[in-house]
C-alpha cells in the first residue's frame, strides 16, 4: 500500500459543500483520501505528517478553460507592453507608458543578445498610447546595425526599425497597403497585417509554431501555470501531429512537470470529414496529466479589432459588421458532424450574433442527434445575454466568460467599440447565475495574462483600467467567483469528477495562497499572494 | 543560386461556388510549369491515377512535377514553407476559404521579394449569387472577394442572369467570364515572354510588346499603369529609369505590382489578354501616350 501524507495548512476552502472548510488533507496515490482535522486519515493507517504548508491557504488547484500554450514560450522574446506582467521565471516586468521607456526596455534587453541576432519584442499595444505611433526613427535609436522588430499584442500589427525594412525590401515605391508609408512617402516602420508582416519574420526568424508544442514552450507554460496556481490548463488551438502528442505526453508525463494539460484540435485545419475520427483517436491517447479529444472551432474575429459579429445596432462607431473567420453554414455542418460523433467543442464566439448563431447550430444539431451531455462551450460570451444564456442552459451548452476584458479593454469598449450601455452588460456572469448556465471565466493568455485570482477579482469588481466600475449589476460574490476558476471550469472540460474542490476521491490538486481569497477586502483579491500548487500530491512552490 | 520568384495566385469565391473544379483542371494543364497548390481539403481534388506519382498524408505529388497541399494552421507559415522548398515552384496557387478575403492573402506576394502577384481569381456561383449576396450575415464578405478580383469567373451557367451581370458590373471593371473559357489556364499560368523567346503564342491569346531605350520615371510608370490598355490580362517587363535603377513591372488584371531593380539593356514590355478583348493597337497608344 502507497504511502499517505497528511498535509497541514492554516486553513482549506474545499468547494465542497459537504465539507466547506479544513485545515488537513490526507493523500495517497496523487489522490485526495480524506479532507478534515488533524485526525482526518487517522483510520486509513499509519501517515506522514506534512507541514511544509502550514502557513498556506489551500484551494483546489485552479482550473484554467482558456488559453494558449505560447502565453510561455512568448517570454523569449522582450516584453514591451502597458501593463505590469509576470513572466514564467517570476520576474516582474514593469508596464511600459510611454515611447521612452518601450526604447529604454528594449535597449536593456539588447545587451542580452549577441550581435547577429535580431531583437524581438512583444506586446506593444498603441491603443493605450496617446502620443505619436511607434514608427522606425524610435527602434533606429535601439539598433541601426541589427533588426529591431515589435510585435503588437494582438498580432495584427508590428513595427520595425530601418535595417528590418531593408531585410525585406521595403521602400518608398512597395505597393503592399499593409506597408504603411509616412507624409515624405516612406515607410515609417508600421506594418498591417499578416502579409506585410510575412517578409519580416520569415527574415528574423519569427515562427509562431516555435511557441507551441515544443518541449521548452511546455515547460514554460507549466512555469506559468504553476505561478498563478493553475493545475489544469487548456491550450485552446492546437495543431497535433502524432508526433506533436508523444511528444506531449512525454512531458506531460514527467514527475516534474506541473500542470495537466488539456489541447483542443483546430477544428479549421483538418478536413470536416476527417475531423471527428481525428478528435476520437486523439482522445484514445489521454493520459492523466494530458487529456486530448475536444476541437476548437472559429467564428468571428475580436470586438477591439471590429471583427466581432454583432447584432443591432453594431458598432458604436458606425464601422460595418464583423467577420465570419468560419462561413455560417460551415458552423453549422462541422457543428452537426462533431456533435454526432460525440466529439466536445470549444467555439469561439465574440460578439452576439456569433454565439446565437452557434448556439442556433448546436441546436439544430441536437434535433437531429440528441447525443446529451457533450457540454459543448461557448468561448469568449462577451456579448450575451440573459437571453442567450437561457437557451444554454435549456440545452446543456456550458459559456466561458472572457471577464479579463473588463478590466484589459473595458473603457475602449465603452468609448469606442460598443458605447456605454452594452459595454456595462459585457461579460455577464450574473445573467450567466440567472439563467443557471455552467459557467466559468478566463484570461485567453497570453492576449492577458494567466491568473485565476485576478480574472476573478475582474468578475468581482467589474473595473476598468482607467478604475471605473462597468456594470454594477454584473457583478458576482467572491465565493460564486472562485466556484467559477475550480469547478466550472472543470465542468467545462469534463472534468470535475476529478478536479475542482479538494473532497474524498479527486487529484490532490492544490492552489497554495498567502492569504484567504474569501476574508481579504474583494478589492484585493487578484493581490493574494499565490506561492505554488500541489499536483497529483507533489509540492511545487514558486 | 536563388531560385526565380514565386507567382502567387488566389483563387477566391464562396463555398460550392467551383474553386475545386477550376484548380483540378489548372493542375491538368499545367504545361510545363511546377505549379504548388494549397488546398483546405484535398479529398476534394481530383487527380488522374496515372497522374499521382506519391501521396502522403498532407501532400500529393503529381508525375508532371506539380504538388498539391494542405494548408495546415496557417496560410502564411505553408507560404514560407511553399517558398523553402527545394527546388521552388514556379506558381503557388492557394485556395482561399470560402469566407476569407483575398486581398489579405495576395498582398503577401507583394511584400514579400521573393514572390511576386499572380492575380486573384473569384469564382462567382452563378445560380446562387445573389441570393447569397442579399444574406445579411455573409453579403459583405462575397462583395469583397468580387470587389478585389483581377479575373471573375462564372460558374454553373452558360446563360447567366443579367441581373447577376449588371451586379458583379456595379462591383467591379474587370469583365466576368465564364469558368470553362478557353485559355484562362494560359492566362494564369503562363508568363508572357517577348516574343523573339518563344514560338507562336495561341492563336486566341493576343500579345503587343515593346522593346526599346524608353526610360521612365517611377510616378510616370505608375500613372500609366494605373490605367492599363482595355483587356490586357498580363503586363510583365522592365522598365529602365535612369543609370542605376530600372522597375520590374507585374501587372494582372487590375492590380499592379512594380518593384526597384537593376537596369537592363533595354526596356522591354510585354501585354497579353484574349482576342476580341484585347487590342494591341490601343496598347501602342497607350504606351507612346505621354498623359498619365
């Protein structure tokens, strides 16, 4: 018989409704064998006292249902963004401003480098910036002998210093419109778009597939997701060769490795023929810390970028309509395909003509097949209603709240995307309450950073960055929070007869706090500090 | 050596609308040149047994040197993977899905030195169209291919609706042609030469060159191609401009693509397009003309 280990903490907030608070958890095999006092595992044998979390507040192991693998990897390349953020080694990177100290950041970061490597930053984002564009005389003043290129935090846009529009030609008389040109018919450094963005990185090297998949881009997502106390974490578009998935589960499978990992397959890129025979065999080949078998589908693009399929009145601005990045009609033959097949589906929905249109799809779906309890998951909801949210519920679809907009994007949406009375209704979990949806929230990291507590703070407080509040009656209690970051989120993976709350029979599974998310001031919630996560019973402090 | 650059067409238009057919029968009549194709599916494409030399599972390889490919994650990765590959091939022809703008995709041929525009190609559903255009959800995103297209292609009808001609009209200059036309493999395909290079062209292309010491200066160049020759599908050359520098000229249907490089011993140009569409007298007019 496996040994037990009883591990003592200050306090446990379990989830469990059975059992709402402890202060011991007795473990054996990676699994939760008794939850309780001192004495708790007393009867199963002889244990092993562990006090090394004695000071700690534990919470079940948060569960992450929305983000991408690169949200590590992309730390290999300088941080160059507004917002304070943490990269996967735990170094504070401040927020950059202004111009000045993005020059003076990626200066610094130079001295790193050896002298024929081009110097890659990252998430630079211009619409926080009032003063001029970032153009090519600012990344002249960094570099004029290697390539300088910055790529913007949505990755529509870069921009890049003279010897880089050199590299690829660029000039005065290039006719790509994506080659923005200034007043004396110039380049000015500012490229639009993937195709004028192409000749550059193909230059410099610049291979998103480099951030995926790879065993050092695993590694340090798992260093991300085990410093915001995350033990299970999706990567939400993924493209899996066989090779890709040994390679998964080799790392997955290591005793050092952190957090279990759970890919969905990019729906796009496989034939919809081939695609649900493809998702079954993957899910063949799950292992514990490594579950494969849901797909992601496309349907808009972003609200800030007014891509979003919206419905009435549209945008604020008058700009036309959104994009399908996936014909409707496509929507609703993979939808009808997959759910047939029994294959789950993640389906990216921004705006709210997006998510009525898959949740239209899903349901004629269901007529023709009931195949119940698939809990196929809106991601993103940014947009729906009370409304919508009823058909969900009525329908076993589960929502994925994008609550880190609130506080990321929520005074542009206000100002510019979506104007003052939709932008207070965003991301609503109260309707999702209401209307009695399995709900959970995210961060899409890295478009924003992991961080449960913080997107949950975000879902509690509803403020803005400019410090607003936006939409009072959205709000939700902390408890209802932290329900939404363990076991919603684990219920949208299919997952919370294993993850989720700290009770008799799941992974030990935890998140290791500074402090009790339920006693500090709600406003401080995304300020407790998080010092590690236990896995499948192993310690791992940041 | 570095190997030519690589011609990039799109082929544009919604779902059903005959994408696939059109690129099974560019495969077929490839003549000579090594044609890549990218495709979303490629159960779809239709390969004669003799044809297949190999298949794997996300590339075909055809006995007349031309391969065909899925796309993968993303377009513009298989692009840099299409232009890596050895030995290149001479035209890359990518299927755009049925909703993706193809601009977006074509402009990487512009901005990237080592591709060059090959022209985007839309399929319009003749039978569907407008009903799919009048589709609140999806009508602005089938103008667009229409509106960026340097050849329409009807399909599904001889006899199309006027109503269908006088709306893709409104849309766009360039005149729709039906899907099955002769040459329009040729016209995508094949890159103009002068004609002392080669032997007699197609009897239904027609052809005007110039050879000469012409210079020109870039904003002039620009203006006149701005306003091409009615019915020249092609202009391809180079264009001196003073001692250091000459323009490499691509043109295709409406869409110009002109880039600095060095100069040659003449200026030489070369304009083709289909017979009773294109006149080579009004292409002599247009280039001896000096307004812009």
């Amino acid at each position: 018989m496996s040994e037990i280990t009883v591990f003592k903490a200050k306090k446990i907030i379990t989830l469990d409704p059975n059992r709402p608070l402890a202060t011991h958890v007795a473990v054996r095999s990676g699994k939760i064998l008794a939850v309780g006092g001192a004495g708790c595992a007393d009867g199963w044998g002889k244990s092993t006292l562990n006090t090394e979390l004695e000071n700690t507040v534990l919470l079940p192991g948060f569960v992450e249902g929305h983000a991408h693998m690169m949200a590590g990897s992309v730390w290999k390349y300088a941080y160059a963004g507004f917002h304070d953020r943490i990269d996967p080694g735990g170094v504070l990177w401040r927020g950059m401003t202004n111009i000045d100290q993005v020059i003076a950041g990626l200066t610094a970061h130079q001295e790193k480098l050896s002298d024929d490597e081009p110097l890659l930053g990252w998430g630079f984002d211009p619409i926080f910036l009032s003063s001029e564009r970032l153009n090519k005389h600012h990344l002249d003043a960094i570099s004029t002998t290697r390539p300088v290129v910055v790529v913007y935090s949505n990755f529509h846009l870069m921009c890049v210093n003279s010897v880089a529009l050199e590299l690829a030609q660029f000039s005065r008389h290039s006719s790509a419109v994506g080659v923005v040109k200034g007043s004396d018919g110039e380049p000015t450094g500012e490229l639009r778009e993937m195709a004028a963005m192409f000749p550059i990185m193909r230059r410099v090297g610049l291979d998103f597939r480099d951030l995926s998949q790879k065993p050092d881009a695993m590694q340090s997502f798992g260093q991300v997701a085990c410093r915001a106390g995350v033990t299970t974490v999706t990567d939400l578009y993924s493209s899996m060769t066989d090779a890709d998935v040994s390679e998964m589960q080799r790392i997955t499978g290591h005793k050092n490795f952190p957090v279990r990992l759970v890919p969905a397959l990019n729906g796009m890129e496989t034939p919809p023929d081939k695609i649900a025979a493809r998702a079954i065999d993957l899910k063949s080949q799950s292992t514990d810390m490594l579950r494969l078998g849901a797909v992601k589908l496309m349907t808009d693009g972003s609200i800030q970028g007014w891509t979003a399929r919206t419905k009435w009145p549209h945008y604020f601005g008058g700009q036309p309509n959104g994009i399908w990045i996936t014909a409707p009609e496509q929507i609703f033959d993979l939808t009808k395909r997959l759910h047939a097949a029994g294959v789950q589906m993640h389906i990216h929905v921004n705006g709210d003509e997006a998510s009525e249109l898959a949740i239209d799809a899903i349901q004629a779906a269901m007529a023709e097949n009931a195949n119940p309890g698939l809990r196929h998951v809106l991601q993103h909801c940014q947009m729906m209603g009370v409304d919508q949210f009823r058909r969900c519920a009525e329908l076993g679809i589960c929502v994925n709240i994008f609550s880190n907009h609130i506080y990321y994007f929520g005074d542009q949406h206000a100002a510019l995307t979506l104007g003052p009375d939709r932008a207070e209704r965003m991301n609503a979990c109260q309707s999702a309450l209401d209307a009695g949806v399995h709900f959970t929230v995210h961060s899409d990291a890295p478009v924003t950073p992991l961080a449960p507590l913080f997107t949950a703070w975000c879902a509690v407080m509803r403020q803005t960055g400019s410090g607003k509040t936006l939409g009072e009656a959205q709000k939700i209690t902390p408890m209802q929070a932290l329900h939404a970051i363990t076991l919603g989120a684990a219920y949208t993976l299919h997952l919370d007869h294993e993850v989720g709350s700290i009770e008799v029979g799941k992974c030990a599974d935890f998140a290791v706090l500074g402090d009790d998310p339920l006693t500090v001031e709600p406003s401080a919630i995304k300020d407790v500090p998080v010092l590690g996560t236990v896995s499948g019973g192993r310690v791992f402090l940041v | 050596m570095t190997p030519p650059p690589l011609s990039v067409v799109v082929i544009s238009g919604y779902l059903g609308a005959g994408k696939t057919t059109l690129i099974n029968r560019l495969l077929g009549q490839a003549a000579g040149q090594k044609i890549m194709v990218m495709v979303n599916d490629f159960g779809a494409i239709n390969i004669d047994a003799d044809l297949l030399k190999s298949a794997e599972e996300d590339t075909l390889t055809l006995t007349n040197g031309c391969v065909c490919c899925t796309m993968g994650a993303d377009l513009f990765l298989a692009m840099g993977d299409a232009l890596d590959r050895q030995p290149r091939p001479d035209i890359l022809v990518i299927e755009a899905s049925g909703v993706a703008e193809p601009s977006k995709i074509a402009e990487a041929a512009k901005a990237e030195p080592d591709m060059r525009y090959g022209g985007i190609v839309t399929v319009v559903d003749a039978l569907n169209f407008l009903r799919t255009e009048a589709d609140m959800r999806i009508g602005a995103q089938l103008r667009e291919q229409v509106i960026a297209a340097d050849m329409l292609l009807i399909s599904k009808s001889k006899n199309p609706d006027p109503a269908l001609i006088s709306r893709l009209e409104m849309l766009n200059t360039v005149a729709p042609l039906h899907v099955d036309a002769p040459l329009i493999s040729a016209l995508l395909l094949r890159q103009p030469r002068m004609p002392s290079a080669r032997a007699a062209i197609h009897a239904e292309y027609v052809q005007w060159s110039f050879e000469g010491q012409k210079k020109m200066a870039f904003d002039d160049l620009k203006s006149k191609l701005d306003n091409p020759p009615d019915g020249a599908f092609r202009i391809k050359g180079f264009v001196n401009s003073d001692a250091d520098t000459a323009w490499e000229v691509h043109l295709v249907g409406k869409t110009v693509d002109v880039r600095v490089c060095p100069p040659n011993p003449s200026t030489s140009l070369v304009a083709i397009g289909l017979k009773g569409i294109f006149h080579p007298e009004n292409a002599e007019n247009w280039w001896n003309s000096n307004g812009r």
